[in-house]
C-alpha cells in the first residue's frame, strides 16, 4: 500500500460518513420526524447525496484511485476494486440529477404513506411516474448491455442480471407450483386463527425485544423503533445498527417474524469489521447476501419447531389469555401456514417468493417502458388472480403496499428471493458442519451458527462478490433446489404428506 492509497481511503471514509449521515436522516424521518417537516426534510437529504456525490466524483479522488497501490494484502484490494465500482458509476450520474433523485423519493414517500392510507394509487401515480422516469434516467447514464433494469439491479446486486434472476424465478416459480396443490388439498392442516387473537402491544415489545436479544442482536450497539414498514439501517457501522417493526394487537407473527427479520439484517451489519467501518472491506456484499441473513434467522431458525422448544413457554405466559390453550405443535404449525395471502410480509415462507416474482416482472416492465403506470394496479391484481388465486379489493393491499417504489428502489425486489436461495443454501451448509445446530438452537445456543455466518460471510465484507460467496461457502454455485428441498421436507411433515 502506498501513500496515494492512504489517502484515498482517507476521503472514501469521509464519503462513508456523509452516507451514514443521510441515513441517520433516513431512519429519523421514518420513526420520529413529525409530518411537517417532510419539505425540509427533503432538502436536507438532498444535500447530503449530494454532498456524497461532489466527493465521489472529485477528479482528484479518481487520481487517487489511479495511483493507489493495494499491494498484496487482500483488504487494499478489496477497497480499491469496489472503490473504483462506485465511482466509475458515480461519474456517469450528474450532481442535479443525484439530488434531484433524493429530493423527489424523500417527498414520495410521504406521498406513497398518504395514498397508502386512503388506498388510492392514483394519488401516488405522478410521483411514480417521475421517479420511473429519473430511474430510467440513471439506467441510460450508466448503460448497460441488454436492458436498463439491469443497471439499475446492479446497484443491489452486483454483478446479477435480468435475464439470470428469469431462469431462476422460472424455476422457482415451477417448483413451488408443485407443491403448493397437496399442501392446499391436504386433510391435516394448521389452525392459523390462532395467531389472530388478542396480543396486546406492551407485552409484545417485551417479546420482540427478548427473541432479538437471544439470537445476538447487541442492545448496547443498536436499538428497535416502530415505523410503517419495518426496516434495518446501520448509522455508524457496527457500533449503531437500529431496527423497527410494527405491532398488530390482533396479529402476533407481523411484530415477532418482523423482528427476527430485521434482527438477522442486523447481526450481519453488527458482525463485518468495525475497523474497516465506512470502506468496502467493513460492508455487506450485496442486499441478496443481507436478505439471506435476515431469512435465516426470521424463517430456517426462528419457524423452526428447535427455537420454539425453547421460546414457546415463555410466549404462553407472556400472552396467557390467547396461547394457554394452544400447544407447542399447534403454535409451530400455524406460524408456519402456507396460505395464498394480499401482503407480501405477512406471507408464508412458500408463496412470499411468488410476490417478489409478481414485483418484479411489474417493475421490470415499467422501466422498459412496456407497462403505462396507469395500468399497475390492474397489472398488479391480475398478477395476484393468476399466481396466488386471490385478487386485492383495495390499492392499500395491492399495489401501494409496498415503501420500495417511493424510494426510487427499482432492481432492489429480487434480492428478497435470491436472499431465500443463498439461506437455504448457507443453512443446509451449516447444518453439515454443525451436526447438532438443531440441538443447539433448541437449547437457546445461538452462538454456534452466529459464529459460523460471521467467520464464513460477515467478517469477509465485500472481498468477494455474492456469486463467488456462495460457492466458497458451499462448494457449489446458487441453485434452487436447496430451497426446494428445504420446503418440501418441512411442509410435508407439517401437513402430514
């Protein structure tokens, strides 16, 4: 490493910090900011990425990167390559346009949680379309070689493409299509009215708290707010990793999956290096890579009957009036329900891929310009009819369900199923190099598998890139079949097939 090296780091952590900044905006807007602030608000972030943008685009840090020596040591490397990533993408973007961007989705979102409330997607309508339209924008700018939409997933997924995540959606979509018809017309099913009792909010958030603190979420570098759609953002690295949820007093499985969810997201940014902080070295590899943790722990870990052995007593005393009745088996089988159903995070481990499928064949058409967004709420129905054979009554369930849109996050929905694939596959790894994991997490001992993920994933941040990950961590590249396998076994035995 050379002097140019240290410099440039010196100004890449600099960039960090002003994103870290934005995202403290971010997360403040989504959990205590009042409504009025929305216009101020919007400068405020808008200055920010575009202060970020200024210091990426600095003709004297592009020196920098040309001059700077990694050496041999692998974490230069990695800070170098992914610098040079960034930036040769940053480059293409103008300021105005950055800004303008961040501007426009700060006041969307406000926009979509209106619209949202009334259940009118016409009254969201404009701010897609000029969000569609700068994103399509941006896509131009970076180019690409066969569709916008994989620019644009490229910022999520580095390196993936559209027509790769076709194949496996195709395949994944035929499989769960296979399987979904017996567990459907099976005799012995799960009683899910049982979750739909009362739980009051109080002693929710005790519960809440309690499964995040036994899986390994660190209180002491983190904390867990309430917001409309759930969410996990890391402020300082992995010394401040905040996570909210939302409570349903008639609901149990949208607080308690919500935050094992976003406790998962969490554990990953709590384990990447704390001296590498606001450098590739010090991030996560792709939000496919994140998804996988945040789906292990919610759904390989936290649905399985292992963690419920420990946890369920707890959970009957803590909401005596609506769980004393019901027994361990009871509870297990009906958190793990496989039911066609309006809300993608309220969906079962199965069909919620069918979602994402849905998603992303709409957003896909919309930056190609082959779907008016006019049309997306009839697009969106028909969608639901064909894949799930139920149709939304309402755009709040339907179509405006989702936060991803007013963000400007087109290309970010597939990551959710790549997630599922890349944690079937590093959970069916661990359970081989573990042999007694399910004992383990039975007897509330996280620490194995926590340790395994942060050796194999965590500590690595971005030296290695998802697809290159996977294999190194398996021994084979992504494939489906791991899920496939993984839900067949465990529904079949759920559903007595």
């Amino acid at each position: 490493m050379n002097e140019a090296y240290r410099r440039l780091m010196e100004r890449v952590r600099e960039i960090g910090c002003l994103q870290s900044i934005g995202a403290l905006l971010d997360w403040d807007q989504e959990t205590q900011m009042p409504r009025e602030g929305v216009t101020v608000r919007a400068r405020q972030s808008a200055l920010m990425a575009g202060l970020a943008h200024e210091r990426l685009t600095d003709p004297q840090l592009r020196r920098l990167l040309d001059e700077a020596d990694a050496g041999s040591d692998p974490v230069a490397e990695t800070n170098l390559r992914e610098t040079r990533r960034v930036v040769e993408r940053a480059v293409k973007l103008p300021n105005k346009l950055v800004r303008r961007i961040a501007e426009t989705s700060s006041k969307a979102k406000e926009v979509w949680a209106d619209a949202r409330a009334r259940s009118d997607f016409n009254a969201f309508a404009p701010m897609l379309g000029t969000l569609i339209d700068l994103k399509r924008e941006v896509a131009d700018r970076i180019g690409y070689e066969t569709e916008p939409y994989d620019a644009l997933m490229d910022e999520y997924e580095p390196g993936m493409r559209a027509a790769v995540v076709e194949t496996i959606f195709n395949q994944l979509r035929d499989g769960i299509a296979a399987l979904l018809p017996p567990l459907m017309e099976a005799t012995r099913k799960p009683d899910p009215s049982i979750l739909r009792r009362r739980f009051p909010e109080d002693r929710q958030r005790a519960v809440c708290r309690r499964l995040a603190e036994s899986i390994g979420f660190d209180f002491r570098a983190g904390r867990l707010d309430v917001s409309t759609h759930p969410f996990c953002t890391t402020i300082g690295g992995a010394g401040d990793v905040r996570i909210t949820t939302r409570y349903n007093e008639s609901f149990l499985p949208s607080a308690l999956f919500g935050v094992l969810h976003e406790a998962g997201h969490a554990l990953y940014e709590q384990g990447l290096p704390r001296e590498h902080v606001f450098t590739p070295a010090g991030e996560a590899v792709s939000l496919g890579i994140h998804e996988s943790q945040s789906r292990l722990w919610e759904n390989f870990v936290g649905r399985s009957r292992w963690f419920w052995e420990h946890h369920y007593e707890s959970l009957q005393q803590t909401f005596p009036e609506s769980l004393g009745d019901v027994s361990l088996d009871a509870f297990h089988a009906a958190v793990n329900t496989v039911t066609p159903s309006l809300i993608r995070v309220e969906a079962d481990e199965l069909t919620y891929n069918l979602h994402i499928v849905l998603r992303f064949e709409i957003e896909r058409s919309l930056i190609r310009g082959t779907l008016r967004v006019e049309d997306v709420p009839a697009a969106w129905n028909e969608g639901m009819e064909k894949t799930l054979g139920i149709r939304p009554e309402r755009d709040a369930e339907g179509c405006l369900q989702d936060i991803h849109w007013s963000m400007g996050a087109f290309g970010y929905f597939p990551t959710y199923a790549l997630g599922n694939l890349y944690a079937a596959q590093f959970f069916a790894q661990a359970r081989k190099e573990i042999p007694d994991l399910p004992q383990r997490i039975a007897e509330n001992d996280h620490a194995p598998l926590r340790e395994w993920l942060r050796e194999k994933i965590h500590r690595h941040g971005q030296r290695h890139r998802a697809a290159e990950l996977v294999e190194r961590v398996t021994g084979k590249p992504l494939s489906t079949e791991p899920f496939l396998r993984y839900v067949r076994e465990k529904f079949s035995d759920i559903y007595g097939l």
